[in-house]
C-alpha cells in the first residue's frame, strides 16, 4: 500500500510519470534536483533535507512521510543508475 500510494502521489505532483507501464523522474524534477543540489545549501543527507528539496518542488510533497521520503530517494537512486543513457548528438 505504501509504494502504491506513494507513486500516486508522485504522479500527481508531476515528480515522475508513467511510461509503458515504467515508473520515470520528469524532466523538471530532473532539473530542478540538480539545481538544488549544487546550488543549495540544503543537506541531502538528511530526511529533513529531501523534505525541504520535495515540499519547494511542490507543496504536496510537504506532507509526505518519512517512510515516503526514505522510497522516493531509493527509487530515485535506483531510476539513476538504471536510466538509459542519452545519446550523443554530436553537437
């Protein structure tokens, strides 16, 4: 029950989508992670941390429990290191 609710609750703040059945991080949060990770002080080693990089994504977020905030970094975790890698463009 708890993943379940936990990935609706994803979709819903437009955190991931679903593709062909797959679970995938949106571009946006994509982006807005990797600001927030270098550009912050915010400590990502923290559950308080995720919690403030979750919540200023989308309020929703705020709410989420630390049981849901410790899923979302380890499928996040998981999703990188399983993503296809981009191709090159040669530009």
């Amino acid at each position: 029950m708890l993943v379940n609710g936990l990935i609706d609750k994803l979709l819903k703040a437009r955190v991931a989508e679903k593709r062909d059945g797959e679970l995938t991080f949106t571009n946006s949060f994509g982006g807005y992670l990797l600001c927030s990770i270098s550009c912050s002080f915010i400590k990502i080693d923290t559950i308080q941390g995720w919690r403030e990089i979750l919540a200023n994504f989308e309020s929703s977020l705020a709410n989420l429990t630390t049981e849901e905030i410790e899923a979302t970094v380890m499928l996040l975790d998981y999703y990188l290191n399983h993503a296809q890698r981009a191709i090159v463009d040669e530009r």
